[in-house]
C-alpha cells in the first residue's frame, strides 16, 4: 500500500526553484517531541523512545504483517480474474475486473477522508481497527457463498476494501508515532511487504482455485487471514496515550492554487487507469496464449517483487539531486514502452516475464516519488496529510474507473495473429497510452519549450511504431498516438529543427487519416465515441496541414 504521512511534518522553505536539486528535509523528530507535550500531564521520559526500542520494532512487525497479507490480497486478483472468467456463471461478463479495482481503489479514495477523522478523534485508533479488519475479513468469507457477479462485488470488492480503509490508516498513524527521523526507512520496509507476500500469494492462491473452487479457496483465505493477523492486533498500539482533548491543526488549503497540484493530480489519475491493468489482466492472457494458470501466477509474482524493488530504488532517488520530472518521465515511459512491445507483442513466457519485471520495477516506482512530490507542492506542514490524500484519492479514481473502462475494451474476438491477441488489444494499448500521457501531462506544463530543441530524439516516433499502432485493431491506440502526435507538434513548432516539426507533421496526417477511416467500421459504440472526440481535437487545431482533409465518416461531424 503508498504509504502516507498522517502527522504534522515540519519542514525547511522551500527552494526558489520550482523543482528543487534537493529534496525538503523534514524535521520530524521535532514534531514528535512535542507531540507529547500537548497532552496534559504528560512527561516525555514516560514514552518509549522513537526509531528504535522493542516497542517501535514489535509494531513495525505487525504492521508489516497486516501490509503483507491484507493489502497483498487484493494485489494478487489477477489469479481469481483468470479463474472467475472460466466459470460459466461469470465467463460472458466483461465487468469481473471491477471486484478487484473496488477492493484496492475504495483504500485509495477514501484516504483523504479517514485522515482527518484519524487526527480528530485520535483516541478511537484501536476501535478503528476492530472494525474495519473484521469487516475486511468478512467480505473474503461471505463471498465464498456468492454465485453472481453482483454479489462478489459488494462482498470481495466494496466491504473489503471499506475495512481495510477503516483498520488501515490507523495502523499507519501508529507507525508514524514510533518512527520519526528513520520514518523513510520504516515505510521503505512497509511497502516491501506487499512485494513479498506478492511473490508467494498469487501461487497459493492459483493453487486452492484449481483444486476446490472459489468458495473453498475464499474460505480457506479467510480463516487463514483470521489466524495470521488476529492474534497480533493486541500488539497495535501507538506510542503516545489516549488524550480525551485532541488539537488538529488548521489545514494551509493554499496549495489547491498551485499549478503543480494539479498537474501532479492528473497524473495520478491517469496512472490508476492504466497501472492496475496488467495486474488484472496478465493471468488471463498468458492462459490466451498457452501458458498454464502457474505460469500466470508467477508473472503476478514476478511483477510483485519488481514493484517492491522500484519503490526502494525510485524513493532512493528521489532524495538526490535528479530533478523530480525526469525521474517521473523515466517511470512512465519505461512502463508505456514495455507494455505497448513486450505485453503486446509477447507470445511467450520470456517475453511476458520481461514485460512483468520491468513494468513493476519502473510501474511501481512512479508512487514512491509521491513524497518529492509533495514538497514541490507545499512548504507548509498543515497541507503535507491533505497533499498526501489527494494523491492517493487520485489514483483511486483511475483505479475504481478501470475496471468498467477494461469492461469495455476487452474484445470478445480472438487472433493469435493479431496485436494484443486482438481480445486484448485495447487493454494493453489503453496502459501503454495512459502512461505516455503522464508523461506528456508532465512535460506539457513542467518542462520549458527551449529543451525541445535540445533533446528532440526522446520525442522521436518512428514509422515502423506508427505502422504497428495504424494495424492495431485497437483504435483507441490509434486515439493515443494521434493525442501525444498532437500535442508534440504544438511543441515542435517552437524549436528550430525544420526537419523535426516535417517529419512531425508526415506523422500525424497519417495517423489522422487512419484514424478518421477506422471510425463506423462495426466497433462498439463506446470507443467510437472515443474516437469521434479524439479526432475532433485533433481537427480543431489550425496548425495541422492535413486536418482539413481528414474525413469524418460518422460521428466525425460532432
């Protein structure tokens, strides 16, 4: 799970760059010391001591624990995706995704409203997790009796991921408490959790699928979950007393203003959409292309233990000198890269292992960069909780909104011959597209026109890539193309490379035309729509040469 900061960090002014060499220390420990002294009566030699001592490390214990096995859980859907799509009870329905995308997407939404309530009522943090963790554990056991889709939904999708909401942050406060001015090593360690129950859970799971069935598994999961976390719960205490007054700070909303913000927002949004995908998705089309459901499993835990290891080395980063949206640009494009060649064009184990392995690694690695990113946003201590929130509900958005998006792309049809598989097309060019549009989304607003002129082959798109997307039978990634085209183009013409902005302009007419041939040729309605509304912007630029010859053939004229 993206860690978040629940507590006040005090930090340095910012530099006057908007992106600073430097990362913005905090000093945390500050904070923490007074923290005790705003409860009456209270000395701070009566408090175990922070960042060390047997009571910080039994609770970073337990914490991993809960993190490895009740957020790992979720993570590992992509096994009970390819299982539930072979059911007949669940096999016409597009919409099996949404159980697992609400699961992990509700933990994502709700943070920026748990996190004030966990500050207000600072005192009810263990009732919190009585309630949530068995509500949690009770939606894996009441969907083991479930035999529609509907029902699935509500139970392994809404109430696990409402519970593990409600015991979840409170956990989190706990750790922020103990852990102070090796907070980063402390949360480093959390977010390995998952990578490591993720290399081992998606296989016990595939296992207990194909020897007894969903309702079997779910409830041997269920008891399983009981057994391991139930008895450490009584270990989940923070470090500073229950108070009956709580003082929360006015929060600084002043950051809401900054441009930054939002462009940062936006990314996270479109990273939800596309980033879930594969974990969803890759069980499945290994089975499409042969490979057997353990060989799926262990593509899921491949990319587990990739994600787990580009957290720590991106969060590492982060804190040296490199220049926050270059390490943004690197995760995003390596992920689309990866996606759009080896998921697409892969056949195979090899390439399929490849493509988990550098998709978690750089994948994963773009939410550690939240904290760098927070600290670009605002120097003020009061809004650090709420940023973090905001990002998180972000990322929750594209992530509840991918599993009725995916419904809609995923084809019924099947060729081996064909991008994608062809039943899989959209889905991978949909992940490939919305990675390149963070990056597109971060350097249309954060990196100057001069530098175009400078670096002009990393916006390079050759014609054997634009060929591959115009014979996708996607054409929604004919959409992607043609808006990253675009969008460059406008860019282009302010750099001095002559042969660049031509060789730009070839590009886009024929991805225009393609585009405005595809569309009315018996797609579903959903993505002609799409298409309609991507080759309208397109049209409506003035500078594009070809865009008045460019022919709408049915929903063009909208």
């Amino acid at each position: 799970m993206d860690t978040i900061e629940l507590d006040d960090t005090i930090h340095r002014p910012m530099a006057t760059s908007q992106w600073p060499a430097t990362p913005v220390s905090n000093d945390d420990g500050v904070n923490a010391q007074h923290a005790a002294a705003d409860r009456p009566g209270l000395n701070e030699q009566q408090l175990d001591p922070t960042d060390r001592g047997p009571a910080a490390w039994k609770l970073l214990g337990t914490a991993f624990v809960f993190e490895a096995l009740l957020w790992g859980f979720p993570l590992s859907f992509g096994v009970f995706q390819n299982y539930y799509s072979k059911l007949p009870q669940f096999a016409d329905n597009r919409y099996i995704s949404v159980v697992g995308t609400v699961a992990s997407g509700l933990s994502y939404l709700g943070a920026p409203f748990i996190m004030p309530l966990i500050k207000r009522y600072h005192k009810y943090q263990r009732h919190m997790i009585w309630i949530g963790w068995p509500l949690c554990i009770s939606g894996v056991l009441i969907g083991s009796f479930a035999s529609t889709l509907e029902v699935l939904i509500l139970t392994q999708g809404v109430a696990y991921g409402v519970g593990f909401l409600i015991f979840y942050y409170p956990i989190l406060s706990m750790v922020n408490e103990y852990w102070v001015l090796r907070r980063g090593m402390a949360y480093g360690l959390l977010c390995s959790a998952s990578g490591v129950s993720g290399a081992v859970l998606p296989v016990i799971a595939e296992t207990l699928l194909n020897k007894y069935g969903y309702k079997v598994a779910l409830r041997v999961i269920g008891i399983a979950l009981i057994v391991l976390t139930g008895p450490l719960i009584p270990f989940l205490k923070g470090r500073l007393p229950v108070s009956e007054q709580s003082t929360t700070a006015k929060t600084d909303w002043s950051f809401l203003r900054n441009q930054l913000f939002w462009v940062f927002s936006v990314s996270n949004v479109l990273q939800g959409l596309g980033y879930f995908f594969p974990s969803l998705y890759l069980p499945s089309y290994a089975s499409s292309v042969g490979l057997s459901s353990r060989q799926g499993a262990l593509l899921l835990a491949l990319m587990s233990v990739a994600q787990t290891a580009g957290q720590l080395l991106f969060g590492f980063l982060s804190d040296r000198k490199i220049p926050i949206n270059a390490l943004a640009a690197l995760t995003t494009a390596a992920a689309a890269t990866a996606a759009l060649t080896l998921w697409g064009l892969g056949r195979s184990l090899p390439p399929l292992a490849i493509f988990a392995i550098v998709y978690g690694f750089f994948g994963g690695g773009y939410t550690a960069l939240w904290a760098r990113m927070s600290t670009a946003v605002s120097s003020n201590p009061t809004a650090m909780p709420m940023i973090f929130g905001l990002f998180n509900f972000g990322k929750g958005i594209g992530n509840v909104l991918a599993g009725p998006i995916s419904g809609g792309l995923i084809s019924s049809a099947r060729s081996d011959d064909m991008y994608g598989m062809l039943k899989y097309a959209g889905i991978v060019s949909f992940t490939g597209g919305s990675m390149l549009l963070i990056n597109d989304c971060i350097y249309k607003d954060l990196v100057p026109i001069t530098h175009l002129g400078q670096n002009p082959h990393v916006y390079s798109i050759t014609p054997a890539l634009l060929q591959q997307a115009v014979k996708s039978p996607s054409y929604l990634q004919f959409g992607m193309v043609c808006m990253t085209l675009n969008h460059r183009m406008n860019q282009i013409q302010h750099s001095q490379s002559k042969a660049l902005s031509e060789r730009f302009y070839h590009y886009r007419g024929m991805a225009i035309q393609s585009l405005s041939e595809s569309i009315g040729v018996e797609r579903h309605n959903t993505e002609d729509v799409v298409l309609a509304g991507v080759l309208t912007l397109l049209l409506v630029d003035a500078s594009a040469p070809h865009a008045q010859s460019a022919r709408l053939k049915r929903h063009g004229q909208h």
